[in-house]
C-alpha cells in the first residue's frame, strides 16, 4: 500500500511540475542569437530578400525558435521585416528612445561602419515589465539593409 501512494504522490510531482513549466518561454543565448542572424543572410542571399523576409515569419520557417526571430531594416531606420510584430514594417525607427538607448541608430552605425557586430541595449523581458540588457547580432548586407537577432545576457 504504501509503495503505491508512493508512486502516486511522484507521478502527481511529476505532472505537477510539467504543468508549471508549460508555459514558459525557453531563453536563446547571444551565440544562439549569432548563429540565427548568420543563417538569416545566408537565406538571403540564397532566396532574395522578400522570400527570405517571408520565411522569418513563418511557424514553420526555421526562424522562430525559442525567444529568437529575425528583424530586417534600412538604413536608415526604416522596419523592412519583423518576424514579431509586422505591424513595425514600413515605420521609421531611428529616433525610438522608449528604454534609454538609440539602439537602432547603433544598429545602423555597426552595419555601416563594421558590416557585422554586436549591439546591446535594454528591452523588456517577455511576459513582464522588467527592462533588461539585451544584445543583437546585426549583419550588413551589401544592398543597403541590415538584420539582426537578440538575446537577452
């Protein structure tokens, strides 16, 4: 009898501790976040930019995994693809300040100036309030765009 509730009260734990964990969003790593901006391009250049910038998007695509996506901008500063919230495609960014960085204005000098590079900067964690230390992952792209992916450190 008591090897049974024994086994009942583990599986119970078991199943009790799966549930808490459901919902939870497992967290990439920066060089999880590297390796998917650097697979970003290379669909780039192997699809073109609009097929490629379709692909981010997709459940299915390749690009969704974990907390990471995929965002694509001008130059300077215009959204031209955002895995997340394609409602950002088309809108000038280069002024947003919201969390005290001009992280798309760093995003663009890194582009500019290195071709590749990390930018950091603070964004809000998901599923809170709580602003923390973020860092992408940005790529140039020789025909004037750039993309990126981030993790938070």
């Amino acid at each position: 009898m008591f090897a049974i509730m024994k086994r009942v009260l583990v599986a119970g734990l078991v199943l009790l501790g799966g549930l808490s964990t459901a919902g939870a969003t497992e967290m990439a790593t920066p060089d999880e976040a590297k390796a998917m901006s650097m697979k970003a391009m290379a669909a780039i250049n192997q699809m073109g930019p609009t097929h490629a910038f379709a692909q981010f998007s997709k459940a299915d695509g390749g690009f969704l995994v974990k907390d990471l996506y995929v965002f694509c901008m001008d130059k300077k500063g215009v959204m031209l693809s955002h895995a997340k919230k394609p409602q950002l495609v088309g809108k000038n960014l280069l002024n947003f300040n919201k969390y005290g960085d001009l992280l798309f204005q760093d995003m663009i000098k890194t582009a500019a100036t290195k071709g590749h590079g990390w930018v950091d900067y603070r964004w809000p964690y998901p599923g809170s309030d709580e602003v923390k230390s973020k860092t992408s992952y940005i790529i140039s792209h020789p025909s004037g765009f750039f993309c990126g992916v981030g993790a938070y450190k």
